[in-house]
C-alpha cells in the first residue's frame, strides 16, 4: 500500500489525475473504474484540462462505474450517469458509448446485477479503480454488513449515507433509499486501485480503514488486501 499525503485538496486533486493520466497514457484502451462523489471532482477537472492542452486521449479508454441510485434515470441530474456526463464525459473525447453505469430504472434490477458483472468480465476487468469513502467506511455504495458482498448488489442505503448524500438533494427526503452498487469483488479485482480521501471529516474512517482490523464493518478495509493500493488523502 502507497499512503501519499496531500498538501490540500488541488494537491489532492493533481496526483490523483496523474495517477490516472497516467495509466491512460501507457495503455490507451485502459477500462477505468470511476467514482462519483464531491472527492473526485477535482480530479476529473485536472484530467480534462490536460485533456483541453491535448496531454491525454480518452478515445480508446472505456470507463465503468461503481455505482447508481435506484430509482433514477440518467436525465435525473441528481443521478449518478448525469454527474459523470457533466462532470467528465462530455468535456473529454471518450466515447460515451464505452462509458458504463449501472441503471437504476431497470425493469428488472436482479438481471442488471447480472448484466453488469458480466459487462466487467466482457471488458476484461478494470485496470485501475478509483474509489472515494464514505464516512462509515463504504466504497461505491457496498454499507457495512455482516459479511463482504462479492458481486453488483441492490443495496439499502445507511441513515448515515442518506444523511451525507442529502446535501445534494433538495430535502433529505429526496435521497433514493436504495441503490446498484459493483461488489467487493469486483473492486478487489481491478489491477490497481486508487482511494482519495478529503477533509477533517475523513480522518477517522481513512485510519481505520487503512491501519484497523479487516471487517466488513468498515467495507473500505479489505483495500488492505490490495496488492496494488494507492491512497491519497488530504485532512485539512
Ligand atoms: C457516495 C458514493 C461513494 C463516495 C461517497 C463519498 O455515497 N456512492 O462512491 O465515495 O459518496 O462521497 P464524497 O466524496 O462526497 O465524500
């Protein structure tokens, strides 16, 4: 595990793209797991401003996402695929019909499950996954449990999560109460795996995460299992 300390959040925000940048530049038709997030948002501007002065190509990369509400639809702009459209696909040359996120409206959400792990598997895995964490230890939308879930899941959100997640809605009330996450395994799966953490607010469940017991109490800290665990954090 590479435990790298940011000086704020566009440190933060650089490194993480340079990482990405990075692998994209090595092997052009890299399959990027994104994230979505206040977290990464940096992120994705750094990458398509060196994208804009024409350092990086995403016309080869396919990109798939953690994860989506249930319940809403891509036109939704609180949903998942509005975000990274508007935050990343549509400033960059991927073409959008490589870019994946789960759907929260299909008709039969078990099948999507199915579909989406076998749409990691046709791509050949994920080459580097980018994960951000929520403050009780969730990566994508995978909630503290009794046991680690391996594969895409419907998931019931925590009080906590809804909680956090409310500030983008207009009322708490508005937050989905479910959501299609990609499983734990999937996620230990991919070649590389890049955790970005800001804040104060992070420092608790980050330690934990990174230097506590493995549980699935805190998702976050089978990372520690990773033979290729970058973390980048910022608690200022
Ligand atoms: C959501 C997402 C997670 C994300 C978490 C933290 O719940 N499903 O993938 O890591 O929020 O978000 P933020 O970066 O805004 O703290």
């Amino acid at each position: 595990m590479r435990v790298i300390e940011a000086k704020d959040y566009a440190d933060l925000s650089r490194k993480a793209a340079n990482v990405i940048s990075a692998q994209v530049i090595l092997k052009p038709n890299s399959v990027l797991g994104l994230a979505t997030g206040s977290t990464p948002i940096g992120t994705y501007k750094q990458l398509i401003d060196w994208y804009n002065k024409g350092d990086i190509d995403f016309s080869m990369t396919k990109s798939i996402n953690l994860d989506e509400y249930v319940g809403l639809d891509g036109t939704n702009d609180q949903s998942y695929r509005y975000f990274m459209d508007n935050n990343f696909f549509d400033h960059i040359n991927i073409k959008k019909e490589n870019t994946f996120v789960p759907s929260g409206v299909a008709n039969d959400m078990e099948a999507e499950c199915v579909r989406y792990d076998k749409l990691i598997a046709d791509m050949g895995g994920i080459d580097i996954q980018l994960l951000g964490i929520g403050h009780d230890g969730h990566i994508g939308f995978n909630e503290p449990g009794a046991a680690f879930e391996k594969t895409t899941h419907l998931v019931t959100l925590d009080e906590r999560t809804i909680e956090a997640n409310a500030r983008f809605f207009a009322s708490k009330d508005e937050v989905p109460k479910r959501a299609i996450t990609m499983g734990i395994k999937s996620i230990m799966q991919a070649r590389k795996l890049l955790l970005i953490a800001n804040g104060p607010d992070k420092k608790e469940i980050v330690q934990k995460a990174i230097n506590g017991p493995v549980t699935p109490l805190i998702p976050a800290s089978i990372l520690q299992f990773h033979p290729d665990l970058t973390v980048i954090y910022c608690f200022n």
